[in-house]
C-alpha cells in the first residue's frame, strides 16, 4: 500500500500478560461481591429466626407471668405474689411488690379472695430479639366469702417484655 494510509501504524494489541491480569480481578472481583451477599443474606436469615423465636418464648412467657402475677388464694396470696415479682424488672418490679403489700394481698386476705387465670389467646404485637410486646386475652374466676359463687370476668392487657440475661422478664402490663 502506498499513501498516506500506509503511513500509520495499526494500534499495537494489549499485551497478551494485561488480559490475563484483568480476567483475574474481574473473576475476584465477581467472587469478593458473592462473597459480601451471601454474608449478608446469611446474617438477614439468623436476624429473622433469633425473631420468630424470641416471638414464640415472650409470648409463653408472658402468658407464664400473667397467671402468676394475677392468679392467688388468700390462704399463701404472701408467697404466691412474691415468686411472682421474681419473674419482673425495673421499676415495675417494685411498683407490683408495693401494690402487693399495701392493697391485693391486705384485700385478699379480709375478704377471703381465690382468683383463677386462664389465658385463652395470645399474640405478639411486636418483637425483636430482646424485647417484645404481647397481647393477653384472659379470663379471671374469683370468689369470695361474701360471694362463694364463682364470678368470671373477661379482660385483655399487653405485657412489655425483656430478655435479661437470657430470660424474658416483665417491664410493664397494661389493661386494654
């Protein structure tokens, strides 16, 4: 060829060596990124499961603690009442202990009272691994020696919950 096509040179090809190079960061590139998502769909996963399981130990616990701090005879409403403070925390823990001593377990005792708890449903409102919020529908029997007649009463309240030390504790309960 002659002119001035001939004049200039073609484009010198890359090394064959820098091919190689950037085949291999890309390959670890792809590898590093694989790497990074599966982690991070690993960590999402156990996040959901310590979840669905700390949903399912607040709401038996909650349910535990509600017969507990509710149910009495008047005969040990004392003791009865007090393991149940074992299962609280915070200043809700004190508030009960005094609400205990000053009025239920004084009542109680004067009018010869015996409730009974069941709880007939429960959900979780809301949960994370280390608190949760639980709905409680329950059904209360009490008698009395002014009423020997067991009288049934319906009521709902949500208990606050916390996982201390690796037990699920109440920090509130509140009527709905």
């Amino acid at each position: 060829m002659t002119g001035p096509a001939a004049d200039v040179d073609p484009a010198p090809a890359p090394p064959v060596a820098s091919r190689g190079v950037l085949l291999r960061v890309a390959v670890a590139a792809v590898i590093g990124v694989l790497v990074v998502t599966i982690g991070w769909m690993l960590y999402l996963q156990r996040q959901d499961n310590l979840v669905e399981q700390a949903r399912t130990d607040a709401t038996d616990a909650a349910a535990a603690q509600a017969v507990a701090m509710l149910a009495y005879e008047f005969g040990n409403v004392d003791e009865q009442l007090a393991e149940a403070a074992d299962g609280l925390t915070g200043s809700f823990r004190e508030d009960y202990r005094t609400l205990v001593e000053e009025a239920i377990a004084p009542g109680a005792k004067e009018k010869k009272l015996t409730v009974q708890v069941t709880v007939q449903a429960k959900s979780v409102v809301e949960a994370d691994a280390d608190s949760a919020t639980v709905l409680l529908y329950l059904n209360q029997v009490t008698t009395s020696a002014e009423a020997p007649d067991a009288r049934t009463v319906g009521s709902r309240i949500t208990m606050d919950l916390e996982k201390v030390d690796g037990t699920w504790l109440t920090s509130r309960l509140t009527p709905v």
